[in-house]
C-alpha cells in the first residue's frame, strides 16, 4: 500500500473513531460521577480499537484478513456504544435524561448504520490496492481451483464413505449388545 492510501484509510479510520466518540459522548450526564467513569470506561475500550484497526492497517495487506478485523472492529464499536446507551439508561439520576436516552434509540441506529457505511468504505478503499486486489485475486482462482478438483471431491466421498461405514459397524455393535436376547442364565 503506498504512503498515500495509508494516510487514507488512517483519515478514514480517524473520522469513524470521532463519530463513535460524539455518539458515546450523547450518553454523558452532567454530575453523575457513575455515568462519568462509564463514559470514559467506553471512550477507552473505543480509544483502543481504533488505535488498533489504525496499526493494523499500517502492517497487513492480507485481503481476507482486512475484511475480518473491520468486521470485528465494527461489531466492537457498535457493542460498547449500545451497552453503553443501555448502562446510561439504567444509572442515571435524572428522569428526563432517561427518557431522552431512551428515546434516541431510533437515532442510535441511524449512527451505527452510518459507522457500519463508514467501515464498509473504509474496507472498499483498502480493497482498492492493487496489491490487495491480486492478493484477493488469488484467493479466489485458488478457492476456484480447489472448487473445481476431482481428486479433492473423491478425497471428500471417500471421507463421507469410510464416516458412514464406520458409524455403522458401532452403531450396528452397540444394537447388537443392547438387543441380545436371553442366554440362559436369565440375564438380558
């Protein structure tokens, strides 16, 4: 990935942590030293993952590797911002900040689609390296070639064969002791 495309995908990870931090913040109530330590409790475990999704960019160009952290760091980000919505609700000292928290459910969503759109930008901008579109290139004339192999099939039919067989000969044992009949010295 060229220097370029770096500061790219690091302005676009930069501007996806800002807006999961002004959403978290939305959830700050003034004077209610719980809600504080929760907000900054959240605002760290959000600090780390994107500092983490922002080296990662830096040190990997592994296409299905990309896909899988921003997945990953997606579904983070929109976990700690959901619970802590719901832990805001639930310690909060005021009833019409509740009410209000609680109403912004709707709003809550709209946010996280737009990140989740910012994620899935982010992965489609990383994508659009050459080096990651060979790379993924590759992947899948390998996945094709594999897809496509005799030998691999008959490897798997006789995986399935020798599986059915054996399940049979100890299932078919286990029948056979459990369906004895009576051998004259009155036990079954």
């Amino acid at each position: 990935m060229s220097d370029e495309e770096k500061k790219t995908a690091e302005s676009e990870v930069e501007k996806l942590k800002e807006e999961s931090l002004e959403e978290l913040e939305n959830y700050r109530e003034d004077g209610n030293a719980e809600n504080e330590k929760m907000i900054n409790d959240a605002r760290e475990r959000l600090n780390k993952i994107f500092s983490d999704l922002k080296q990662w960019t830096k040190d990997t160009s592994d296409p299905e590797k990309i896909k899988a952290v921003l997945e990953n760091s997606k579904e983070n980000v929109t976990k700690t911002l959901q619970e802590s919505r719901e832990k805001a609700i639930e310690i909060s000292n005021s009833e019409s900040f509740r009410k209000t928290i609680d109403g912004t459910k709707d709003v809550l969503e709209g946010t996280l689609g737009l990140i989740s759109e910012g994620f899935k930008a982010t992965g489609e901008l990383l994508m659009n390296n050459p080096a990651m579109k060979n790379a993924a290139q590759r992947a899948d004339e390998r996945m094709d070639t594999l897809r496509k192999s005799e030998g691999l099939k008959r490897g798997v039919d006789a995986a399935e064969d020798f599986t059915n067989k054996m399940n049979s000969t100890i299932f078919g044992g286990l029948r056979n002791l459990l369906d004895k009949k009576d051998d004259g010295d009155g036990q079954q």
